[in-house]
C-alpha cells in the first residue's frame, strides 16, 4: 500500500478519508485537520494560557504532545481518581511524558476532597453509574485549577468516536437539552467561568492512535476497569459497525450535527451556567453535581 | 514454525494463528474491524495488505476507549 502523498510505503490506512499515508504524511495531515478545527471554531489564540487535561491515555497525550510543538503556552491537569493500579500507571505515564518534555504539570489527587474515598465508591452512595461520577468530578477539578491559577481555556482529548457515540447516545433517546449543550467549543456566559474545547472533535480514535505511536508516546493502554459495559462503548461498537459498512459515517454524523443541527437544540438549555451556591464553579442547578456527591461523601 | 504469534492488547491474551496471512485476513477471521485496532510488527504499523509470515510475532492493539463523555 502506497502512500495518497508521496507513494512511499503507507504505514496506516484511513478509509474514512479514503486514504493512506507513510509516516511523515499522516504526522502533517493530521496537524493540519487540528489546526484547521482549533482555527474553524477559534478555540483559542496563540499565548493564551490553555489547561490541557490529561488523563495519561492515547488522546489527551498526543493533544498536549500536538499543542506544545505547535508553541502554544500550555499545561497538564492529571488528576488521581483513586482507582488503584489502573490510576497509578497513568499517572505515572503522564508524569514521564512531562518529564520527558520539560512540560509543566498539575497533579490533584482527588480522594482528598471526598475524604480519601475513591470515584467508585462515590458512585455506590449516590447510586449513579461510576463513569457519571467520574465525569462530575473531572470537570469539577478542570474548573476549579483553571480559575485558580488564572488559565483562559481548558482542553480535553475526546475525540470523533467520544463525541459521535455521545450524539448517538443522546439522539437514541431524544436528550434534546443534552443536544443543545454538545459543542466542541462550550463558552461560558460568566467572564469568570473557563471556556472548554475539543480540539480533536473530528479526529477519529484510530488517528489519535496512530500518532501517539508514531510520536513514540508511552501512553496507557489498559483501560479503566470501570468502563466495561458502559453506554458509550455500546454506542462507539454501533458505530464502528456502521463505518466498516459505509466509511466515514461517523465523522458525517457529527460534523452535520456540529455545521447544521446543534443550534436547533441549543433553545432546549434552559440558561446556561450559574455559580454554584456553594463552590462557585458552574453549575446547572443552585448546587451543582460536585458538591451535591461530596455531600453524600463526607457522611459516614 | 509456520505459527504466527499474536498478542491481544489491553485484554493480555496470546493466541496462534497459522502463517503467513495478510493482517486484513487475520482480522477478518478474529472478528475485529480494522478501524478499531493498530496492528504492531517490531515496533511498526502494518496495513492490511501485509503479510504475516509464520514464526512472527504482532500485536493487536485496540485503539477504543472510553466510558465518560
């Protein structure tokens, strides 16, 4: 197989682009698609100060690998979710790689503002799935350190499968307020709230795979022991599914959703994000999720 | 030696398949669709069209993951 570029020797094939690329090609296609979508939806200018969270998988390494060649003035949030070996390797991956780069980064452990309870329990006292808890107090901690120390934008390594498994997921059961919030840039009405961007929205699992290998990335291969059987796998599964039938699919799914459909539903999100009454991090309700889990945490 | 030696990751399973094979055959055959996995020979990408040889070792590295969006 030849490369679509220079007929080298391709070292990945990508049929939703109909194409194949050696690895010099595919490194510069896949910058450009970033750029272009960092620059398509001005996620943000070169100097600001962008909070590049990451997790030690695949995804967000490559985005703060991507980002910081690129010269943008960025900085890593890893935080320890107390889910035992599985969190001890990623964290120590994701140190390495900052290490390795010279990179600044944050580390928060998070078992410290739930009384050293970790996300799973947390999420057998409220009753709620693990990955939903999880999700509550990632963007909690995103929030909070990014105001803190004064950063103007927080980026995250979902990618085209996170985020067309996510559509799906809403459109099968029709979360027309969810709809209206799925966005790769959610801008914040209160100047004091951070701006959130995805700027790998449109790049699929597969790509950000493949340049994390290219790159020489050590990232976390194993996957959280809680994710086996969540919804979203099930979705992402349905998708691939649909992809190998009729390539490109997927990312026609979500960028239509992105170009033509998600400003129908934006009317259905009642108002956007207040302060919480109790943390002053956003918040849909008059006590946001964080607070309302850490609640139930702190009692014995 | 006519066995290829392939390496399922993150699941950590080992299995053998008979060799020499192209890797879009060998997926076919494990029920894997191409576009979820890299496939992994002495630390390079293979497309589908290569041929695994008997006495080889690959890695089968699922690039799905997930579970909080």
């Amino acid at each position: 197989m030849k490369c679509r570029s220079c007929r080298r020797k391709a070292v990945t094939k990508l049929r939703a682009h109909n194409s194949a690329f050696c690895r010099d090609c595919f490194l510069l296609f896949f910058r450009r698609q970033v750029h272009r979508a960092i620059k398509s939806l001005r996620m943000f200018e070169p100097g600001e100060r962008i909070l590049v969270a990451v997790s030690g998988g695949k995804d967000s390494l490559a985005l703060w690998d991507l980002l910081c060649s690129a010269g943008y003035n960025t900085t890593g949030l890893h935080l320890a979710l107390g889910i035992g070996a599985y969190s001890t390797a990623s964290r120590e991956k994701t140190e390495r790689f900052a290490k390795s780069r010279g990179l600044e980064l944050i580390v928060a452990d998070v078992t410290e503002g739930t009384e050293q309870r970790g996300v799973s329990e947390l999420a057998r006292r409220q009753r709620r799935s693990t990955c939903s808890v999880c999700g509550v107090i990632k963007r909690h901690y995103f929030d909070t350190i990014a105001a803190e120390r004064g950063f103007s934008v927080i980026a995250t390594g979902h990618n085209l499968d996170d985020e067309a498994a996510r559509l799906l997921a809403n459109v099968l059961r029709w979360r027309t307020d969810y709809l209206g919030k799925q966005f790769p840039v959610l801008e914040q009405r209160e100047p004091r709230f951070i701006r959130k961007v995805r700027p790998f929205y449109l790049i699929s699992e597969l790509e950000t795979a493949t340049y994390a290998f290219l790159r020489g990335i050590d990232y976390v291969v194993e996957e959280c022991p809680y994710a086996a059987g969540a919804t979203q796998l099930h979705c992402k599964e349905a998708l691939n599914r649909l992809e190998e039938a009729m390539p490109g699919t997927k990312r026609a799914f979500l960028s239509e959703f992105v170009a033509r459909m998600q400003q129908r539903f934006s009317g259905e999100v009642e108002r956007g994000a207040r302060a919480c009454q109790c943390c002053g991090r956003p918040s849909y309700g008059e006590t946001c999720s964080f607070c309302r889990l850490t609640r139930v945490a702190t009692r014995s | 030696m006519n066995v290829i030696k392939i390496k399922l990751e993150p699941q950590g399973k080992e299995l053998q398949m008979p060799g020499p094979r192209p890797v879009g055959r060998l997926l076919k055959e494990l029920d894997i669709v191409p576009g979820t996995v890299l496939v992994i020979r002495d630390e390079t990408l293979l497309t589908e069209d290569e041929i695994v040889t008997g006495g080889e070792e690959i890695e089968i590295r699922s690039v799905i993951s997930g579970g909080n969006s």
